[in-house]
C-alpha cells in the first residue's frame, strides 16, 4: 500500500472513523443524540471536501482494483450530499420516535462507505462487498423501528429478498470468471475484446486472456447466462421491473427518512456498479444486453406507474413512483452511449434532491408513530399549512417533470439521449408514462389545495435542521431546473471518463 | 488410476445433493440443519478434491463451526414445536416447482449448449495469479517442490495468503467494515434495550 | 479426470434446490438456509473453474463469499429474532401486514 492508495480511499477511511467515534460518543455519553449528529455532520463534511479535491486528480488505487475516477467521485460525491441530507431530515424523527441516534447515524455512515466502494471498484469482488456494506446496514435501518411490526417485517422482506438476489449476483459473476478467467472489469473487457477481434491481435495481456485467443469457440451461451444472472442481481437492487416485488412493503414499513434514503443512495450505488459493470466489463457485448434493458425498463415505467395509481398510502404511492422513476433512467441506460450515461447521472442528482425534499414532508407531517401516511390526510393542507404545502407542492411537480424544476430537465436528457440513440419507441412510452404519473401526483395536489380536511392532522413546527435539509432540496430543485450546466458537465466528464475506460 | 477420481465425485455429489434434497423437504428445521451441514461438508470434499485445501478448512471451520452453529442456535431459541405441526409447503407451491423447473432447464440448457466451449482451458495451460516475484518469495521462505507458472495452485494457503495481502489488499481490509456493520446490525436488531 | 462440466452441472442443480427451497418453504429459517445453499452452488463453481483455468481470483472470490455469508447469517437471524418476538410464529404465510 503506497500513500496515494491511501488517499484515494481517504474519504472512505474518515467516514468509517467518524462511524466509529459516532458510536462511541454515543455510549459514553448520557444525551447523547446531539453530539452524535455532531460528528456525523463533521464527517460528512470532511468526506465531501475530500473528494472534490480528488474529482480532478484521478487515480487507480491498490493496483487497478479501486478506481478514483470522475465516474466514481461523481457518485460519492451523490451519496454523501444524500447521506448529509438524510442526517439533518432525520434527528427531529429519531427523538420524536424514541430512537438510538448514535447507532443509527453509525449505520448510515457505514452504508455510505460501501456505496462509495461500489462506485469506484474495478474489481467483481469489491463490488460485491460494497453492495453487501451497503444492504446490510439497509436491512438493519429498515427494521430500525422494532417495536412497530411494520418495521421487522419490511426488514426481513427485505433481507431475504435481497440476499437471494444476492446470489443469483454471484453465480453470474462465477460465471462470468469462468468465461474470461478474471473478475477485474477492464481485463474482463480486454478478454472479450481480444476474442471479438480473433487470434491475429496482438499480445493478450491477461495470461487468461491467451486461453481465450487460442480456444476455437469463444464461451458465448455461457457469457449470455452470465449476463443474465448478474442483470437479475443488479436489476433487484436497483428495483426494476420485473424484480421491484419487495419496493412497496419495504418503503411502506421503514422508518421515513430511511426511505428516502433507500430511494436514492443504493439505489444509485446499485446504478453506479450496473453502469461499471455493463458499461467497461461487457461493453463489448451491448448487442446482447441492450433489449433486455428496454424490456425492463418499459415494465417498470408501466408498473410502477400503473401501481401508483391505486395507492392510498403517500409511502407506498412514492414507492411506486421510486420504480416508475428507475424506469426512466433505464430508458437512458438502454442508448449505452456517453450521452445516455450522463443523463443517467444526471437524473439521479435531480431525483436525490426531489424525493428526498418530498419524503421530507411526509416524515414531518407524519406525526409521532408515522400516523399520517393516509393520502386523504394531505386534504386542505395548503390552507392550513401553506408553506408545507408550497414547498411539496414543488417536489410533486418536480417528479411530475414540470417545466423549470429538475425533474422536467432530467426527463428531457434522458429522452434526448434516447431519441439519439434511435430508440424511438422507447421514447414514446416513456412520455406516455409521464402523463399516466401526472395523474397521481396532481391528485395529492389537487386534494392539497381544493378539497376539506377529513381529519385534524397536528403538525408541530420545523426545527432548524429540517429546514436545512428542506432549504438545500427546494434549492437544488429549482437549481437544476434552471441551470443544469455545472453538473450537467460534471456528468458529462465522468461519462466520458467511462467511455475511456473501455 | 482413472476410475478414482470420477468415483470420488460421483460419492461427493450423492452427499451433497441428497443433503440438499432433504434439507429443503424435512418437516423439523434442527433436521434440515444437519442435512445443510452434511451438504456442507460435501462441498468441502470437492473443494480438496479441485486442490482449494485452504478453502475446505475454512468451509469446515466458519461456515460448519460457525454460521450452522448460529443457525441452530437460533432454531433452540424461536418456538420449534408450533411450526413442526403445521403445513410444510406454502400454497404457492405449484408455482414455485414450476418455476424451478424452468430455472433447472434453462441452466442445464446453457450449460449443455456452452460444453463444448470449456475446451479452452482443458489442456490446463493457465498460469498461477501471483507473478514471478511472489514465487521467488514463496521460495526463499522454504523448499517448495513443483512451484511455479503452470502449477497446482499449491501450496495453496501460501499462495491465497499472498494473493490476499498484495493483490486485494483492499477488499481484504473493506471487510472489516462489512463485519462492523454486521455486529452493529445484529446488536441493534436483537437487543432488549439500546 | 472428471470434465469441469459436471462439476457445473452439479452447481446449477445444487442451485436450483436451493431457488426451490426458497420457494416453497414456509418456515423462515430454512428459506434462509436454501439461500446458504445457493451460495455453496456457486462457491462450488468458483472452486471448479478456478483449478479449471489456474487462477485463483476465484479461490479468492470463494473466501469473501464466506465472510460475507457469515456477516449475512448474523444480521439475518437477528432480523428473524425480533420478527419471531412480534408474532411468536416463523411462517412466511403470516408475515403479511402490508397488502397491496
């Protein structure tokens, strides 16, 4: 290990030490909640400087198996301004709850770090305990609340759903080692290429590679299956369509706050690793995998849509949505292009910020004991609560894709992209879905605004770190919906950094 | 000379499956744990048999020793007698046989159709991971016999302890993060009071 | 010597069991050990295909496999502890708050 190994991973090592410290501070001291979300705050801060001064430095680490790109500083990046959000929306819920902070914050930083080492490893094998860092600490946050049913039963829905994933994850990465003889990415790309190209290139550089070049049948049913079975793992994680079964239940039974954190940070993390897998190590192969996205991607814009529309439950609705919304960004997937990863990226931001700021709302207006979740509850909230009610009311239009708010540019790249890479009917359905989400969102809306309340709903006033939170969510809303150029680029160049790498 | 080795596989995967088989149809779970753990102890004979010693030590030690143990642990701690008397199967199983059904067909499809294509390493012409510098090392420590690119991945404890020190240093320390966050998780969920 | 292809087809099935298992099982505990059995099916290909072609990334691969298992039976069974306190049963058929 060499000291620039060491300040590659620097952001993963403060945020693990500051997890620690969390945890310690919170048993060694009697009230503890405030300067546990102290140090959580601290660290976070000193993660995020650490790697924007990396962004333009880029590194391969530890010999090639940990890459600090712009692809995955792009990402890290992400999850800690999630991660940071998700901290400041959820100190008010974790005391009026009752719950242990200190463990809570540990966890989420933890999870954190396996979603930053999902994002920049090169390596099947680093993916693969990134993702599992990740799930794990999710299974725990998502049964946080265990004297609620709801909560322990989400968690093992969850937990078990997710290991099986999990394993068929991995059964197509043995087999991918089987067909290439590595599960490095880009020796994996180098073995496929070497083979496409036949035994007169020159010098393989992978000695597994040299067995490929001399084979007279390239492995190809045997690298379909692979792809297939990783796709399912991959697919799960990022609850798309056909796999999206365990979304509602487990959205519906976390605490809020985890929600919106499940709802945006493994889930790019699970993008981050689909796009770096598919992308750099099977790039070679697009031919085969692209109509298995578009297939996907259709289904989960249609059930996810379709779904929503039948929810009564505010949770359970944006679940559905959450899949609706994976949809639209495996429509920019499906183009494999540079141009189609960057609106990838670029909707995960403009959905990080929207989701968050809207299940911010619905955590506050839930009351102790998440009460409130009713949509019916949200009647005549625009008279009795208008700046509440103002402020969902921009996140409902921002996932609507209005117009001057980031969800309406997010949907334009993506279809722009799609329209460039030839997919015109993906293109259509995907606008088509627009309109069917539009229905849902504006019925919340509508109830807000026009019709009487069923029932007194309390709503306690926002302390300071929710209006932080709700502050940087309405900001970076509107931001992206008026001037996408700054992390448009950003996006770009780390698309273009992907391309590189192939 | 020849008919060893086949005979020694076929032994093995009548142990593992038949363990299989009745772990996932025994009515009592502390049943189905000890056929899992004959299964397990299958797979670590066909671990020695691949030349992964290594690996079938550590199959006997953490998953045997520890994660079966853990698993019988639990099923001594939840009510045992209820779930003995009730249906063993849910209602989907129709679905469920149906369904591994095509799993199963499309598995051995592949891999019948992709036979031909594990011809390629067949003359075993694959080099050993660790480079010339690590044998040189290996060597200098002690007299090893048959080392070198070509070999039998042996000695084999040497050549994964190297393998995971230098090359995947990374993920060998990330792990320690996965364990924290397991003991972390397993706290919080299962304790009385935080 | 036994072809790499049956130890493969030897996984596959030990897979498929296990996806079976998972399937259909009602108790919580062993749907959890046929996802333990999944996991053997493809440690076991790994350890095929790793002395199959020489390499032993996949060896490598099998030992991260079985500390994250252990890390996994950890959480999870005390994820099936605190389900098992709220309704002292472990039949997936009555984990069923949340309906569509």
């Amino acid at each position: 290990m060499q000291p620039s190994d060491a300040i590659a991973i620097l952001p993963e090592i403060i945020l693990t030490a500051a997890g620690i410290l969390v945890m310690l501070l919170g048993a060694f001291f009697e009230k503890s909640e405030r300067i546990a979300a102290g140090a959580t705050y601290a660290g976070l801060i000193a993660a995020i400087i650490a790697v924007a001064v990396q962004f333009n430095h880029p590194v391969a680490a530890f010999g090639g198996v940990f890459l600090a790109d712009s692809f995955g500083c792009f990402f890290r990046l992400l999850f800690l301004l999630i991660a940071l959000l998700v901290v400041l929306s959820s100190s008010t819920y974790l005391h009026r709850e009752g719950l242990s902070a200190a463990e809570y914050y540990a966890l989420l930083l933890f999870g954190t770090v396996g979603m930053g080492v999902m994002a920049s490893a090169n390596e099947l094998i680093l993916v693969f305990i990134g993702l599992e860092i990740s799930s794990l600490a999710s299974y725990v946050l998502v049964g946080f609340r265990r004297d609620v049913p709801t909560s322990s039963e989400a968690s093992l829905k969850y937990f078990l759903l997710g290991s099986f994933a999990t394993a068929f994850f991995l059964y197509g990465v043995a087999l991918m080692f089987g067909s290439t003889g590595s599960t490095r990415l880009t020796q994996i790309n180098e073995a496929f290429n070497t083979a496409l190209r036949g035994q007169s290139a020159g010098t393989p550089v992978h000695p597994a590679a040299a067995n490929l070049a001399v084979s007279t049948q390239f492995p190809a049913s045997l690298v379909g299956v692979a792809i297939a079975l990783m796709f399912v793992g991959l697919a799960f994680k990022v609850s798309a369509a056909p796999f999206q079964i365990w979304t509602p239940d487990v959205y519906q039974g976390a605490p809020t706050p985890v929600t919106a954190f499940l709802s945006t940070a493994p889930k790019a993390a699970a993008f981050a690793a689909f796009l770096r897998i598919f992308m750099v190590g099977l790039g070679a192969y697009s031919g085969r995998w692209s109509w298995l996205l578009w297939i996907v991607a259709v289904l989960s814009m249609f059930l996810g849509n379709l779904g929503a529309l039948l929810q009564a439950n505010i949770k359970r609705m944006l679940a559905y949505s959450a899949i609706a919304h994976a949809g639209y960004v495996l429509v920019a997937f499906t183009t494999h292009s540079a141009d189609g990863v960057a609106a990838v990226l670029y909707y995960l931001v403009a959905y990080a910020f929207m989701n968050i700021g809207a299940f911010l709302v619905v955590t506050h207006l839930g009351g102790r004991g998440e009460r409130y979740l009713e949509i019916e509850d949200y009647a005549g909230l625009g008279f009795r609560f208008p700046f509440l009610a103002g402020m969902f009311s921009i996140f409902l239009l921002s996932l609507i894709g209005v117009p001057l708010t980031a969800g309406f540019l997010g949907k334009f790249y993506v279809f722009r992209a799609a329209i460039h890479g030839d997919l015109v009917w993906l293109t259509v359905l995907g606008v088509l879905n627009s309109g069917i989400a539009a229905y849902y969102y504006l019925r919340v809306l509508v109830s807000m605004y026009m019709s009487a309340p069923a029932r007194e709903v309390p709503c306690e006033p926002l302390r300071a770190p929710e209006r932080l939170a709700l502050a940087i969510s309405v900001v970076g809303t509107l931001y992206l919906g008026l001037f996408p150029q700054n992390v448009m680029d950003l996006a770009t160049q780390a698309a273009q950094w992907l391309q590189q790498a192939r | 000379m020849n008919v060893l080795p086949g005979f020694f596989f076929y032994l093995l995967s009548a142990i593992i499956l038949g363990g299989a088989i009745l772990t996932i149809t025994r009515r009592n779970a502390v049943h189905s744990a000890i056929w899992l753990i004959v299964t397990l102890l299958g797979v670590a004979g066909i671990y020695l048999n691949q030349h992964a010693e290594f690996l079938a030590a550590v199959q006997v030690l953490v998953y045997i020793g520890g994660i079966m143990v853990l698993f019988l642990f639990v099923i001594m701690l939840v009510n045992l007698d209820e779930a003995a008397k009730q249906r063993q199967f849910n209602h989907q199983w129709t679905i469920a046989v149906g369904c591994a059904l095509a799993l199963m067909a499309e598995l051995a499809y592949f891999i019948v159709k992709g036979r031909e294509s594990f011809r390629f390493g067949d003359t075993g012409t694959g080099t050993l991971n660790p480079d010339a510098a690590v044998i040189e090392f290996l060597k200098s420590c002690r007299d090893i016999p048959g080392l070198g690119p070509g070999g039998f991945l042996q000695p084999n404890t040497e050549l994964i302890a190297c393998a995971l020190y230098r090359d995947y240093l990374l993920p060998f320390e990330i792990a320690s993060v996965l364990l924290l966050v397991a003991i972390v998780g397993a706290v919080v969920m299962a304790k009385k009071e935080i | 010597m036994v072809p790499i292809s049956y130890f493969l087809v030897l996984a596959a099935i030990l897979f498929v069991l296990g996806v079976a298992g998972f399937l259909f099982k009602r108790n919580i505990v062993t749907i959890f050990m046929s996802i333990e059995l999944m996991l053997n099916a493809v440690n076991l290909t790994f350890v095929a295909l790793s002395y199959h072609l020489r390499e032993l990334n996949g060896q490598i691969f099998v030992f991260f496999v079985m500390v994250v298992a252990a890390a996994e039976a950890a959480v999870g069974l005390a994820i099936i502890i605190t389900v098992f306190k709220h309704r002292e049963s472990l039949n997936v058929d009555n984990v069923d708050l949340m309906k569509l």
